[in-house]
C-alpha cells in the first residue's frame, strides 16, 4: 500500500541503532560509574528521604500565599537533601575542590578517589596551615611530633584500645578534622578544631600524602 514506507523506516531504524550504539561506547569510554559504597542505611536514606518530600507538599499553596518563605524552604530542602546524599556516598564531581567536614568515613571514601601530592601537603602544613608551628617545636612538647607520623600511629596509637580496628588513615584523618575525639596521651587538646571547615579534600589528601610518608622512627 505505501511502497515508500518500508525503506525509510529501516533507514530510521539504522539512524536509530547507530546512535545507541555510539551513545553506549560512548559511555562505555568516558562515564564508566564508579562503583558507590553506601553510607548509610538504606531505609533511614529512604525515611529521610520521604520527610524531605513531605516538607514541599504544601509549595504550590505556599508559593503564592508566601513565596519568600516558600522559597526559603525549597532551599533549606535542596541543601538538606545534598547532605543526605554526601553523607550516604555521593562523591559530588567537584569533590576535590569542597571542603571536607567532619565525617571521617565519608572523606576517606572522598579520599580514595583522589590522589595526594605530598610535596604540596609538606607546603601547606609549613606554610599556610602552619601545622608546623605546633607540631615541629623540639622536644614534641606542644604536639606529638611530625617525624615519624605514620610509625607513632601504626605501633603506638593503633595499640590503644580506644583506637581498636581503626587504619592508619583514618586515624591521621580523624587527627586533623576532628582532633577532640581522640586526645593523645600526655597531650593538651589545643589543636584547633576548624580544619573540616577549612580544607578542600584536596589539601587534606596532600596532608595525609605527607603525614603517610612521615614513615621513619619516631623521636617519642
Ligand atoms: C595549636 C597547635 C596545633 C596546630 C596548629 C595543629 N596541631 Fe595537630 N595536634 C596538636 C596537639 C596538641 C595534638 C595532640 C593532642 C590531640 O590528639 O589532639 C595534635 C595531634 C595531631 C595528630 C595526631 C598525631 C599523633 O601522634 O597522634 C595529627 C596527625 C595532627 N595533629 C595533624 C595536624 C595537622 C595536619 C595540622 C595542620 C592542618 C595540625 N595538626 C595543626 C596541636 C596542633
């Protein structure tokens, strides 16, 4: 009846085929995924997720009542809403230039991805994060001392029962943005506590680079 139609849907058909298969080699190259670890427990991410949803029922009332306050919520909801996928794995594409907060497992997870320079993190713990100024004093009498890091952490600090089943890493990194959690022995808890707030996940993982190879003895 149409003559015409049949070669010009296999001509689509073609087009079609090709572009998927183009698109899949595509993805295949450049955007392989990969693979998420998740954080945090499935049903409270799904929960959590729900009292987000519900706090935006009412947006469409709300945005012509008081759309200031609507629109405060949305974004109080959207900020809320890219916490809980942090907090659960998300490793956003501009991990490396945020700043890391307080959640150790979510940063070494952050962490894994990136890789440390330690020349750079030398820099910065001598310079503009002037770690040094504590922890190069001689005598290791305000801070535990910066030679001999990662053998102090592995042969002593690991020891402490308080420290049972952490790694190295997450120690040094817990050491940086959280130093409160774990005071060492003999130590005054005088290290500032702003770091999360001040290192991109960079600057942490070049920090960690050097601290790792801090791996001589310790002078303690
Ligand atoms: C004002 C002094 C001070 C500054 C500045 C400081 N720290 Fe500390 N740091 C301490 C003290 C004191 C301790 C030991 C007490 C404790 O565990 O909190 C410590 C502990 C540590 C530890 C654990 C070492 C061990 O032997 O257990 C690491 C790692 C560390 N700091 C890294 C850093 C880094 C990296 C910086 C810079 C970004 C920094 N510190 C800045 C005082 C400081």
């Amino acid at each position: 009846m149409f003559p015409n139609t049949h070669p010009f849907r296999l001509m689509l058909l073609l087009v079609g085929l090709c572009s998927l298969l183009l698109a899949g080699a595509a993805v295949a190259q450049n955007d392989t995924p990969a693979p998420l670890t998740l954080l945090c427990d499935p049903v409270a991410l799904r929960d959590q997720q729900a009292q987000y949803a519900a706090l935006l029922t009412d947006f469409d009332a709300a945005s012509q009542s008081d759309p200031a306050a609507a629109l405060k919520t949305l974004f109080e909801v959207g900020a809320a809403y890219q916490t809980l996928a942090l907090d659960c794995g998300y490793i956003p594409p501009d991990a490396a230039i945020r700043t890391v907060g307080t959640e150790v497992e979510r940063i070494l997870n952050t962490l894994d991805t990136l890789y440390g320079d330690p020349l750079n993190g030398q820099v910065l713990y001598s310079g503009a994060l002037a770690c040094s100024g504590c922890h190069m004093v001689s005598g290791g009498v305000v801070a535990p001392h910066t030679e001999g890091t990662f053998t102090r952490t592995e042969e002593t600090r690991l020891s402490d029962p308080l420290l049972k089943d952490y790694t190295p890493e997450q120690y040094i990194v817990e050491s940086i943005v959280n130093p409160a959690q774990y005071v060492a022995p003999n130590y005054q808890p005088v290290m500032p506590t702003d770091f999360g707030e001040r290192l991109t996940a960079q600057d942490l993982a070049d920090l960690l680079a050097f601290l790792l190879s801090q791996d001589g003895p310790s002078p303690e």
